[in-house]
C-alpha cells in the first residue's frame, strides 16, 4: 500500500513510520522545513523510546521518505492519513480543527486520483462529514472516500501500542474505505488485534468515549485517595481490592498528583463541548474535569503542611517534570501547577528530569535546573516526587537526607514505603496512605 502521512508529530510519526515497518510505502508531509531536514537527517522531533532506530531503519530501506511537498507527497497514495495537531482553542476549549480543514483543502487539490483520506487526529463527531464536504468542494476525484481512523497510543509506548494494540477502530461509510484500511491493516493481524468497523460518527466518538472514561477511572481513585487519607485507609490496596474484579480491571487506577499530557486535558474538554452543543449533560465527564484540575492544584498544600505550614524561605526540590515517564512532554504537567504555587507561596524550587529540561525549562521561570536527584536535595526542605521515571525508584536516601536541610519525602506516585524512607531518616507523605496504617 502507499500511505501518505499528513503531520510528522507524535502521532503521525509514530504511524508513519510503525506502517513502514510492516512494509508499506509511507511519504511523510511536514509544513515546517526544519522538521523534515531533521527527519531526514535522522533527528527526531520528539523523544520515544525505540523511534529514533525504526525511523532510521525504515529510511535506509527506502520505504519510509520525508518531504515538505505535499502533492509528491499525496502522488499515487492509496491512504492518506490526516495527522495535523488539534489543539484546544484558548478561551472555549474547542478542539482548533484549522490544521485538518486546511490539510483537507491541499488534499483535494492534489489527489490525481481515488483515494481514502483518514483522520488520525482526534477529531470532533462530524468533523469527517465536514472533511468530505471540503474534499468535494475543493475538487478531489470522483470516489475519494473519507474515514475515521483513532489512534490510542500511549507516549512512551506508543510504537508497542501501535504494533500490539488492544483494538483498530475504522470507522467508515463506503466499502472502498474497509477494503483499503483492511489491506493498510493486514500485517497486524497476525498479532490477534481486532479490527472493528463502525460508521464514521461512531468511530469519532469512540475515542473520546475511550479517554474519557480513563481519566474518570484516575478521577475516581484519585478521590478514593483523599478518603484513605482521612479514614486511615491505604489506596493501593483499594485499587487492587477492586482492580481484581474482571468488571473494574486493574489498570488506570493509580493515585497520583492528577493526570496531564497532551490527550485527557485536551479531549475530556473537548467531549463537553460537543455535548453542550448538542444540549447533552455530560455531568459525569464534567466533575472529572474539576476534580482534575482542582487536584493538581491542591499539591502545593501537602507540600506545605508536610514541611510544617510555611513555604516562604524554604527550598523545595522537584523530582520529574514531564507529566508521565519516558516522554519530555510537558503540556498540562502537574509539575507546572505545583512549581507555580511552590513559587507563589514563597518557596525557591530545584528541579531534575532525565529527558524533560529542555521543554522544562522556558516553562518554569525561576526555577533552578540540577544535574541528578542527589544536586537536587543538596540543601533542600524538602523533596517532592512528582513524575515516576525509573531512575527514582531506587536512590540512596540516606545519601538525600545526608545532604538535606530538612527531611521530608513528598511522594506524589507512591515508589516508597514509608518505613524504608522513615528509616533512612525522612519524614514520609505519600498519596491516600493513611497514617493510621502505617
Ligand atoms: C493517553 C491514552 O492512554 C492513549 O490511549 C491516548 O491515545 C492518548 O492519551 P498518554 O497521554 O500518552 O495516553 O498517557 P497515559 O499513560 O494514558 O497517562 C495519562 C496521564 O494519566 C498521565 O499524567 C499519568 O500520570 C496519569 N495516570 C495514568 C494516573 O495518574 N494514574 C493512572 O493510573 C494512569
């Protein structure tokens, strides 16, 4: 198949170059010049474990190119994937479609011939009726067919998620779009990954029914943490008590400092918009919104009360900033809301992150940026575990309290026991373990 891949971000990249390991012909089209040279000089745009080398791979062997060129991009595509960014417009939270209509338009004028154009952006319901509309407007041959392709990779595994996945959702409306994103999809199927075909709108939905029923699941237990804090209760028991029962599952039921990234915040807003508009109450959706946002703001205080109520002089050191592990993305980090409160109520902050400095550090004026964990509590009150990455979870922490002013453990993704910081001579808090428990 020939694959044309609109987008060289995460998402589009990530596809574009897992599909030309299965051994398609993929042409990826990028606006932005630096990108491409980039790319083709082997420089990836963003950090993901093992994308680097399959790039690199798939270029060498020829089925993987670049271009800034989207008709010699589009020229004899049998697919041609929309992987535009989707950002939330300011102010309203509305999904900014501008890339993918634009996207649309170039298309249209540069098709010589049939073919299926596939949103893999996280589009609104109806954007893929508006797309058809655009292609046909804009003069896109008789027959070009429009469907709706999610994707639901993970950062940091987003090239095992797309080889390994849970489930192909394609939604489409004339059986020329199946046949070809059966035949896009066939080397996967020898990994048993289900391919279900809805219509177009469903598909739409699917995705952002998906994201946010996670982000209600992290919601929920992040609720269920505050209540094991205050009845001496211990969350990870509680998830696992529940997580047990094949009906709740195990998975998206850790307590932490509230989810971020560049999907949840984004797409659980954009879901209430698309309700409003249709006059649909989405209150459930709605709460896990502000139970989110208020969270992420509430970690300052446990930083705060954990250090004896003041924060005006002390120094607080920061351990992970981008807003998951094995990523550098920053966008709605819970790292940024609790540095800007440590900051506002007084307190001087230090920051490491293995990979995330750099798109860090023009977010977070004011803040000093370490070398490791240990330059990090040199000195410190206190240290707050705020992202997960491996490298956390075995320091030496008598070597960090040797060197600390004062000696407390904030540990916002519960990777300690209290009793092995408590014996390195820290005091402990981590998230919905109650004290009466020990
Ligand atoms: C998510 C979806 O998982 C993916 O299917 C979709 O395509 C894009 O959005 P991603 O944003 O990369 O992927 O990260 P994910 O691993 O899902 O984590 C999202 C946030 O939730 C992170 O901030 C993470 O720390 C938080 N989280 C996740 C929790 O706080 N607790 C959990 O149990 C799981």
């Amino acid at each position: 198949m020939r694959i044309c891949m609109i987008g060289t971000g995460y998402v589009g990249l990530v596809s574009g170059a897992c599909f030309a390991d299965f051994g398609h012909d993929v042409t990826c089209v990028d606006k932005m010049p630096e990108k491409i040279e980039g790319l083709l000089a082997g420089k990836m745009p963003i950090w993901e474990p093992g994308l680097e080398a399959l790039v690199k791979h798939n270029a060498e062997h020829g089925r993987l190119k670049f271009t800034t060129d989207l008709a010699e991009g589009i020229r004899d595509a049998d697919a041609v994937f929309i992987a535009v960014g989707t950002p939330a417009r300011r102010g309203d939270g509305h999904a900014d479609l501008s890339f993918v209509y634009a996207a649309a338009k170039e298309i249209a004028g540069a098709l010589t011939r049939k073919a299926v154009v596939v949103t893999k952006s996280t589009v609104p319901v109806g954007t893929g009726d508006e797309i058809t509309r655009i292609l046909l407007e804009n003069g896109a041959p008789e027959g070009t067919s429009v469907a709706s392709n999610p994707e639901f990779l993970r950062e940091g595994a987003a090239i095992r998620d797309f080889k390994i996945p849970d489930r192909i959702v394609v939604g489409a409306e004339d059986e020329f779009a199946r046949e070809v994103l059966r035949e896009v999809y066939r080397p996967l199927f020898l990994n048993k990954a289900p391919i279900l075909f809805t219509g177009r709108r469903t598909a739409e939905l699917i995705k952002y029914a998906a994201n946010a029923f996670l982000a209600t699941k992290i919601s929920f237990i992040n609720e269920i943490a505050d209540l094991c804090e205050a009845v001496g209760a211990d969350v990870q028991e509680v998830s696992r008590g529940i997580g047990l029962d094949n009906r709740i599952g195990p998975k998206f039921l850790h307590a932490g400092p509230g989810y971020g990234g560049s999907c949840f915040p984004k797409d659980t807003l954009a879901l209430l918009q698309t309700a409003e508009k249709e006059g649909v109450g989405m209150r459930i959706v709605n709460s896990v919104v502000e139970v989110n946002d208020a969270r992420k703001a509430a970690m300052a205080d446990r930083v705060r009360e954990a250090i004896g109520g003041e924060l005006t002089g002390k120094k607080v050191g920061v351990l992970g900033l981008t807003f998951k592990p094995n990523t550098d993305d920053m966008r709605d980090a819970p790292s940024l809301a609790l540095i800007k409160r440590l900051q506002e109520g007084g307190a001087e902050v230090i920051a490491f992150d293995p990979v995330g400095r750099e798109q860090a550090e023009p977010m977070l004026p004011g803040v000093t940026f370490a070398e490791d964990a240990y330059k990090v509590a040199a000195g410190a009150d206190a240290l707050v575990l705020v992202t997960e990455w491996d490298e956390f979870r075995a320091l030496d922490l008598r070597r960090l309290a040797g060197t600390m002013r004062s000696k407390h453990l904030i540990d916002l993704r519960n990777v300690y026991d209290r009793a092995d910081v408590e014996r390195a001579g820290l005091s402990y808090r981590g998230i919905g373990r109650g004290e009466r428990q020990g």
